[in-house]
C-alpha cells in the first residue's frame, strides 16, 4: 500500500517541495523515516503514532516506511508532522482522499492531535503558487502569514481531523484572505521620532545625508551625548517599505522563526542592534545548516552597532563581504546558501577607551597611545566602507531645557524620498546600483563631476585638513547625496564643503589618517 502527500522545505530563504512517500506492508511492525531527516523529524514518529491514535483512528501494526524525497537535501523541523500522518492514513485506506496531490501540507502534531504553527511559511507559500497547487493546509496560528501571497488558497485547520474533514469537502470551509493594503497602512507609525531629541542638529543632518544616499555613517561621541538615541531613530526617516522589500524581509524573519503570528507581514525597516559580545556567526550567519543571521535580519534596514571598538576583530572583519556584495554567501561540504544583506550601518564608538577625549567639560585620562591602540581596533577596509564619521558633542544643558520640538521624522523622510527617487532615475540603468553609497569608481568619475572651485576646495581640504587619500571618493559620493537633497543636478563646492565635515576620522587629531 502506497501513498505520497506534498509537503516544502525551506533552503535558505527560499522553499523547495518534498513529496512524503508513505509505503506500508505487512510485515513484523516498524517506522523507518529516510530522506536525510535530522532528530526533529525522526522524533515526529512518537508524536505521529500518538496524534494518530488520540483522533480515533487506529495505527497500522505493520512495516512503515517514510521517504521525504529528494533525498539528498536535508529536512529540518516539525512541518512534516501532520502530512506523515496523512500520508500513512493514506496508504492504510482509513481516510480515502483523492486531491492530496492538489495540496501543499505542513503543520507539526501535538500527542492530542492538534496543530502547532511552523517557521518558514511565506517562502513556502510562494513556492506553492509559482508551482501551480491550488492551496496550502497548515496550522490556524500560520494562516495570516500564508494568506499575503495572493492566488493562492490557504485553509487552516487546528487538528489532524479538521484538516481531513477540509479535504473531504472544501466547500465547508472558506479560504483565509488578508487586506495586505490595510496592514500597510495601519503600519506605518513608529513609537519614536527625531523630534524628541534635543539638540544635536548637526548630527541629525548628517543621519538624513546617510539615509538620503544609503551611506553608512560612525557616530563618535562621548556617554551620553545620545548616539543610540539617534541611531534608533534612523529607521524612522528611511522610505517607506515597498511591497517587494516586505516580502523579502519577510521570508528572513520567517524561516528564522523571528516572525509574530499575529503580524503577518514586516511593514517597517527593521533595526538591528546587537551585543558587542555576539559571534561571527550569529552576526553574519551560518552554522551546520546555514541560518540567517544579523545583517540578514537588517535587511533594508538599519544594522546599529554600539560600542563599535568593543567587539571582536574577526566579528567585525566578517562585515566586509555583506558591505561590499549586500548579500552572504555561507559554503558547507554540501550546500552553498545566499542571505541578502542589504542593510545601512550605524555604528557609534567613544572617541578613547575613557570616553572624553574630545568633550571639552571634561578631562580625558588616557594616554596617546591609549587612544591610538583603541582607534586601531576599526581596520581600515571596514572604515574604507563608512563614507560618513561625525562626531556628536555633549548635550548643553540649555539645549536639555529647551521646551521646543525639533524637526519630525515625518518631514526628513519626505525629503530622503525625494532624494532616493532621484537617485533610482539615475542608476536605472546600472543592475546592482540602487543609491549614491553603492557607486563604483567609474560611476563615482561620471556622476560626480566638479568644478574648478571644487576641484580647488578639495585639494585644500585633503591637504590641510590632513585627510587622508581614501576620503577623496566619499567626499563626492557624499556631496553627489546633499546635491540631490537640494534637488541640484550638479554638485556645488557648498555641498563638497558640508562633506568634508562628515570625515571625523581621517583627520590628523585622530593620528589614524
């Protein structure tokens, strides 16, 4: 006896179908589960025997065996719970259902036969649609997640017999549906705003340049001069997600697990800001079955790192490749696995281990050399893909008791759009270039053009500001953002003046030029 019920895997952050093969004879009774299943789903055999049992049907006393084919691809998880045990009612000729093969089925059984929510459901969902099933059945909890993917039925169900019964007369049952425009539209409001800061203008000009042209800016400062402040409210004035970028988001945060139930679709640029203390792995991904991991989590969005110097110099050299490609690349013996990372980088540092080495109030206690090995910790080619260092002063204690709101987020990212609007005009042309921060030299000599005064204040600037030759290109991509700002064609030795001061670290005070 025979039977094969449609289930998905996911493989990175795409799905792939996987045909349960069910075969049973009578034969001194066993339950053997092939097709390269790691421990959660060998372990669905104790949960299927008794889900099976708990719904009133009876288990076969015979030679199961259970084939998750292709067979060369790992299986991970507990989705395949409930079609194994459809798969063997099946082929036991206790159910008799002839659209099975209509179907993609997942859903992990509790010992009662319930249902429980499984990760990875949008990037199956897609799957399902593109590969022309009229639906997917799968537990209560995942049904809002599944129903963004238009065209396709999803029908929930909250037990092993609900999901029979669906099969046996769909028309009973109506097809889970969500108002994706709704969602947006309810979305777009974040608890925090730019207003709420006080003070600090010069730093929230620099953050809307570094939203505007996609640039990863470093924040030095000392204690409490607001720097996480800021960061967090970075995602605020970034453009609005689209329907595409919400999607991909999505499908990160799903197959990690990381997705609320009760949101079905990520309608903000997410923030990221993990502890100084993570690993490598956690931060770029990986492990024996590669997962995503943080920059892949930021995924158009905001990546923030705090206390930059503070984290382990192979974590941060790890930073590199997601920086340059926007995507991660993790290579097994079996399997080669692409993450997207296209994330902005705000990242915030003490200017001296003590923190005070340029606040003027107060006195710094470390020594030059102090200063010079803490500084050493950002190596070059990461600061190489940082075009925007600012230095953020203590808060004035006047500034503190102002009673005035500043400048909304509301108001700086109608600006940003306008200026990434511009910029996608430009690069349309160019696959891979979607803003200022991306160009490459050859871009940089064609859209960056200057004139002679320009040409005349930069060459004083490198030379007598001490900046070193590695700021040149940053300084035009940098000015190339605030010319689009004003919504000027060409640059304006204004704009290579303002970016010039958006280079902290390449000056000569910090002796790292």
């Amino acid at each position: 006896m025979f039977a094969k019920v449609f289930s998905a895997a996911t493989y990175g952050i795409d799905a792939i179908i996987v045909e349960v093969e069910t075969h049973i004879e009578s034969q001194i009774p066993a339950f053997a589960i092939v097709g390269l299943p790691d421990n959660a789903v060998k372990e669905s055999r104790e949960r299927v025997i008794a889900a099976i049992k708990n719904s009133g049907y009876q288990f076969p006393s015979k030679k199961i065996t259970i084939n998750l084919a292709p067979a060369d691809i790992k299986k991970e998880g507990s989705l395949y719970d409930l079609p194994i045990a459809l798969s063997i009612l099946q082929a036991n000729e206790s159910i008799e259902l002839d659209n099975l093969s209509d179907f993609l089925i997942l859903g992990e059984l509790s010992l009662d036969g319930l249902l429980r929510p499984v990760h990875g459901i949008l990037p199956i969902c897609i799957k399902a649609k593109n590969n022309g099933y009229k639906g997917v059945i799968l537990p209560e909890k995942n049904a809002l997640e599944a129903s963004i993917v238009d065209g396709l039925n999803i029908y929930s169900a909250n037990s092993l017999n609900e999901c029979i019964e669906i099969l046996s007369d769909l028309d009973s049952k109506t097809p889970v549906k969500t108002d994706i425009q709704i969602i947006f539209e309810k979305a777009i409001d974040y608890p925090i705003d730019f207003s709420e800061v006080k003070g600090q203008e010069n730093v929230k000009r620099a953050l809307e340049v570094a939203a505007a042209g996609a640039h990863n800016i470093l924040m030095i400062g000392p204690p409490g001069s607001g720097k996480t402040m800021l960061a967090r409210r970075v995602p605020t004035i970034l453009p609005i997600l689209t329907f595409e970028e919400a999607l991909e988001t999505t499908k990160i945060h799903s197959v990690a697990g990381l997705l609320n139930h009760d949101q079905p679709i990520i309608t903000n640029r997410p923030f990221r800001n993990p502890h100084h203390t993570t690993s490598d792995v956690a931060l770029i991904g990986g492990g024996s079955y590669p997962k995503p991991g943080e920059v892949s989590f930021a995924h158009n969005g905001v990546l923030f790192l705090d206390e930059l110097p503070e984290f382990k110099k192979n974590v941060l050299e790890v930073l590199r490749q997601p920086l340059e490609d926007r995507k991660v690349t993790i290579s097994r013996s079996k399997l080669t696995l692409e993450f997207p990372s296209n994330f902005m980088l705000v990242a915030a540092m003490n200017p001296c281990p003590c923190g005070y080495y340029t606040d003027p109030s107060k006195e710094c206690t470390c020594t030059l050399q102090q200063i010079q090995k803490y500084l050493a910790k950002i190596s070059g080619p990461l600061l190489d893909r940082i075009d925007i260092h600012i230095e953020v002063p203590a808060v004035k204690f006047k500034e503190l008791l102002s009673q005035s709101q500043g400048e909304s987020s509301k108001d700086i990212r109608e600006r940003v759009t306008r200026a990434r609007e511009i910029q996608l005009k430009r690069f349309k042309d160019y696959p891979g270039i979607y803003a200022n921060a991306s160009m490459n030299n050859k871009l940089v000599k064609k859209f960056c053009q200057i004139d002679s005064s320009g040409e005349e204040l930069l060459k004083n600037a490198i030379t007598k500001l001490g900046l070193s030759a590695r700021a040149y290109d940053r300084i035009l991509k940098v000015s190339r953002t605030i010319a689009d700002l004003e919504g000027n064609d060409k640059i304006q030795p204004n704009h290579i003046s303002e970016a010039i001061q958006y280079r902290s670290l390449d000056r000569s005070h910090w002796g790292i030029s």
